[in-house]
C-alpha cells in the first residue's frame, strides 16, 4: 500500500471523497470603496470595496462596485491591459498586472 493510500485509509476516506474545500472571500462587502484608474491615461476603470490597507493585487468581481470597461481587463480608451482574470480561491477576480493601474 502506497503512503497516500495508507493516510486515506486511516481516516477512512478513499480517493474520490477526498476533496479539499478551499475558502471562499468575504461576502460582506468592506464600507471603504477605492477609484481604480489606468496608469497611463488615468481613465477609470472601476470602482471597488477594498479592506485593508495594503497594494492593490487582486480584484474579486462580486466586490467590483461599478465597472466603467468593455472588454475585461483592459482599457477603454488606450487598450492597455491592466489585469489577468483568474479565479482565486474558487472565486473569479482579476490579478492585477504590476505599475498598470493607479488607486485613490
């Protein structure tokens, strides 16, 4: 018996019901909402409910409070790209691309 299948067998788990939840962001949206803009045109691009103080280096969707794009992760007017969609935590966000976008 092979290691993985000795620890399954111990807590009495087999190989299919072996699924690891992963969690899921907040639902709760934070009271304070961020301007993001592009970096090189300063158009807005959206407006998101952040916590916390530091950079911004992901985006969750549901947590987007108003979206001024077209295309997802791009710019409206210059067409730079801005962010990656992704899905992190089981939830669809963008990751943000270094220097593209600036936030007040």
């Amino acid at each position: 018996m092979r290691w993985d299948g000795l620890i399954l067998a111990k807590f009495g788990l087999n190989q299919i019901s072996a699924v690891i939840d992963v969690a899921k962001p907040n639902s709760k949206l934070p009271s304070r909402t961020i301007d993001v803009s592009c970096a090189k045109c300063h158009t807005a691009l959206f407006k998101y409910a952040k916590g916390g103080k530091g950079a911004l280096v992901k985006c969750f969707k549901q947590r987007i409070v108003s979206d001024f794009t077209h295309d997802s992760g791009i710019c409206p007017k210059c067409a730079t790209p801005f962010a990656r969609e992704t899905l992190i935590r089981g939830a669809p966000a963008y990751k943000i691309i270094g220097g593209k976008v600036v936030s007040k």
